[in-house]
C-alpha cells in the first residue's frame, strides 16, 4: 500500500505542474542508449536493433562504448570484447542510412573504472586505495588524456554531439587537494570547473557536449559557468524530479534539456525485473518531459548498476573486476522497447495495461482473457529478498512460482523466440529463489554438520537440476545476439554464488 501510495503521489506531482509548461508535443532528438560496459552486443544484433529503432521513428542511438570502443594511442584501455575501427565506421554509417544519428557517450569523471583499473593511468585516480571509479579533476593529465580520448572517439563519429557522462561523482572532494580546494570554494566549483574544460575540448571539435543532470541540479549555482552550448540531460526512472536538487534553477538557466526514463535499472538484476516500475515510468515521465519543453528524450537501458568488486594484487593493481549487478540481457525487453516507441509517438501519457494487453494480442496472439492474464502477471510487484530472511523469501518464491505457471499456461501462436525470454526470466528469479530458500537454512543458528547431507540433496535437486537447462536454453536464445564470451560470462556469473554453496556443502560430506 505504501508503494502504491508513492507512486500515486509521483504521478500526481508529475502533472501537477504541467500547466506551468507550454505545450510541445513531439522531440526533436528521440533516442535509445545502449550500455556495453557489459552484455556486448554483436554486430549484426546492433544493425537489426538500429532497424527496430528506426521503424520507431527514433532517430538517435547514444552508444556507451566503454571498453568495447577500439582507442587508438589510448588502446590499453580497449577490452577483449571491443570492436574494430572498421566495425564501429560500418555501424555508424549503417544507422545513418537509416536516419538514426550516433552519439558517443566517454565518461570524463565518475564511472571510469575500465580506465583507471590500469597502471598506465592509475596515478588520475581521485582515490589512490581501492575506489578508482573517478577521477581526480584537478590533474593536468586528467584533461589532457579526455581531450586525446574525445578527439578520437569524434574521429569515427559524424554526430553534432558528444555525451560526456558526468553522473554520480560520489567521490568529490575526496583527495587531499580536492578537498582543500573544496573547503576554499565549495565542490560545486570543483565539478563544475573541471565540467567546463571538458565541455571546451567537445565544442573545439565542432561537437555539443551532452551532461547528465544529476550533479549540476544538486549544485544548481554552478550551472551559469557551463557554456551555452551544453545540453543537460534530466534523467529520471519513476521518482520526484526534485530528486537531485532545485531544477528550476536549471530550467531558468536556458540550457537545452533532454530527459531519460529507462527500462532496466534499479532495483533490476538477473532475478528481478521491476516491470510495473518501467511502465508507470513511461506513463509518467516521457508526457512531463513534453509538457516541461524538453527538447529530447533517450531512453536508457543499463546492463550493469556500474559498482564494481575488485580482485586485487599488491600496490592497487586491479587483476580484475566484476560488476555488483548484472540484469537480463535487452533481449528479453522488447515489450519496454515498443512502448518507448508508442509513448513517444502519442501526445498523452500511454496507458499501460491497455498498450500490455493490446501487444500481448498483436505480439502472441493471445485472447482477451490470455491478455488480461498476461497483463496481471507483468505488472504484479516482485521485491528483493530480505537477506537471511526465510519467511520472506519463501513467499517471493511461491509468488514467482505462480506467476511463471501461469505464464507457461498461455501458448503464444507467434513470436515464440521472444516468448520463451519471459519465461527463461522467470524461471531463473524461481531457481535464485529456491536457492536463497536453502541458504537461508545453512546460514541459520540451528544449521549443523550432521544436516548438510539432507541440505545438499534438496540443493542438487531444487537449485543444481535445473542449471543445466537454464544456462543451455539462455545460450540458444542470445547466441547472435551477444558475443559469444558474454554468453558463457552470463552462465557463470549467475551460478557462481550456488556453485560455492554446493561445494562447500560437499565438503561436509
């Protein structure tokens, strides 16, 4: 009830204030993000994607290469997933045969782990310990290394834009001098005026440099020392848009500003995907963002929260990371995907349960009753397990069991491929669940050796039995569609945890 009663509120703030906007019913820049800091697409995966989009009627794809971005003198920081000069040339020019202009995302402060992990650039770390997920923005090199990395990823892009990140910088001010230089003039001067060298090198190159909002709306003082070229980027996934700060200082600014809803963040991962939050966030976000005048929309899709764990050698040298967070590949998404395309293409907010019920009879055939189940089932609220919490997880359990039975009940008449992503979702959320069930077992007071013989057969039968299955069909169904190491990474990743468990069950043998 407190949910509902929150979201109820959001809505009700969001066209509260409609009426303070004029009227502008279409954007010019209506856009897609794709996250491949992990879940790398392939190539042909990209082109159909660009087709997809362009059916849409949106005309700009923001890519977020990362490490998959093939830098020239900077090639260190290029992983092995990462494309080929040739492919990234191939793509871009093939989006643009379809309308669709490709703007390159180089995060320049926060989020920058994949460079920073190296030894070649480790001395720009804000932090020189274990946090390297930003930058030190008052190191010459700093600008010097984002203004070779800007002039090359410009090189294989012809769009008037560049997105240089700028989101979450948790770490400002942390350093010895940034923190002096904090106290002296305050940590919106030293993000902004770091900000403002990046933003110079982007409008040197002939480009507009794009911002995430969140920081620059928390420090909105800051906000008249951006170059009149910047374009903020507002981007909100189902909360109060004062979230960050007072962004009526923002809007007061004359800046451009675009918004970002998304279909895949908080709180999703491999065994929640948060579906009644990626609708409401459509229905409510994407008509404030037309009322407010916003001159664009990019709808984010993000593989990975971008927090990190670190295997480490001595003197801070990362061996590897992996991300805190993984979420089913998009693949699985494509419902989100259409709406996103509807949302944009009507003047008012879409409704919902019809558009869901209206795709599930176009999509799979489905009846009207088949479509109301279809419908009931997307939209019931999963929550996060309470850790070490028993009760709790079997009724998240029994929930999903339901929900995936009554899933499997309806038998699409078409579109199968896409069908059998919804169910494989659901049936790993039920295998996750099974196995914090079990955990929750060997983790209480009670648990001892003499029990783990019976544990660890339920283990193997609930848990292990179905992995095989699961790992062999979420293959099939994303070969082609990722590359091929991402597939087997995916499969590991999520078993990792379960392998452990079972092991040292085993052991007490």
């Amino acid at each position: 009830m407190k949910k509902i009663f929150t979201i109820l509120l959001t809505s009700i703030f969001f066209f509260s204030v409609f009426s303070s906007f004029g009227t502008d019913d279409s954007f010019r820049v209506k856009g897609f993000h794709l996250d491949f800091r992990t879940e790398v697409m392939t190539i042909d995966a990209m082109k159909a994607f660009a087709r997809q989009l362009s059916g849409m009627q949106i005309n700009t794809l923001v890519m977020e290469w990362e490490g998959t971005f093939p830098y020239s003198s900077h090639a260190t920081i290029s992983n092995p997933l990462s494309f080929t000069r040739a492919e990234v040339l191939d793509f871009v020019s093939y989006c643009e045969s379809l309308g669709i202009d490709v703007i390159p995302l180089q995060q320049c402060f926060g989020h920058v782990e994949y460079i920073l992990r190296h030894p070649r650039y480790q001395s720009l770390r804000e932090e020189y310990g274990s946090e390297l997920s930003q930058i030190c923005p008052l190191k010459s090199e700093s600008v010097a290394l984002f203004r070779e990395l800007f002039s090359d990823i410009s090189s294989l892009h012809k769009s008037p834009y560049i997105h240089i990140g700028g989101d979450e910088t948790y770490l400002l001010g942390r350093c010895s001098e940034c923190k002096s230089y904090s106290e002296r003039e305050g940590k919106s001067k030293l993000f902004v005026n770091y900000i403002k060298q990046i933003c110079e090198i982007v409008i040197s190159l002939g480009k507009r440099p794009v911002l995430w909002g969140d920081i620059i709306t928390k420090y909105p003082e800051a906000v008249k020392e951006l170059p009149a070229e910047t374009i903020l980027v507002d981007w909100n996934y189902g909360w109060n848009i004062r979230r960050f700060g007072n962004i009526d200082k923002i809007y007061a600014s004359g800046l451009e500003i675009w918004g970002a809803p998304s279909i895949r963040s908080n709180p999703d991962n491999y065994y929640l995907t948060s579906w009644i939050k990626h609708f409401n966030n459509q229905r409510d976000f994407i008509p404030y963002a037309r009322e407010a005048g916003y001159k664009g929309l990019v709808m984010t899709s993000w593989s990975t929260s971008g927090l990190y764990g670190f295997l480490w050698e001595p003197g801070n040298e990362v061996v590897s990371m992996d991300p805190i967070r993984l979420v089913y590949p998009m693949s699985g998404f494509n419902l989100l995907i259409e709406m996103y395309g509807a949302s944009l293409n009507q003047s008012g907010p879409i409704d919902p349960e019809l558009f869901v019920k209206s795709y599930a009879q176009d999509r799979f055939g489905f009846s009207e009753e088949e479509s109301q189940s279809f419908w009931e089932i997307l939209s019931t609220p999963q929550q996060m397990v309470q850790v070490n919490n028993r009760a709790n997880t079997e009724k998240e359990r029994d929930q999903s069991v339901s929900l995936r039975d009554r899933l499997y009940d309806m038998v699409p008449r078409k579109n199968k491929k896409e069908y059998e992503h919804l169910k494989l979702m659901f049936d790993i959320r039920v295998q996750y669940l099974e196995f914090k069930v079990l955990e929750s077992v060997m983790n209480s007071s009670d648990f001892t050796r003499s029990k783990a013989p019976a544990l660890l057969k339920e283990m193997e039968q609930k848990v292990l039995g179905p992995s095989r299955d699961l790992e062999k069909r979420f293959i099939q169904l994303n070969q082609g569609y990722l590359k091929f190491p991402e597939l087997e990474y995916q499969n590991a990743f999520r078993m990792r945890k379960i392998n452990q468990t079972v092991s040292s069950l085993r052991r007490m043998l």
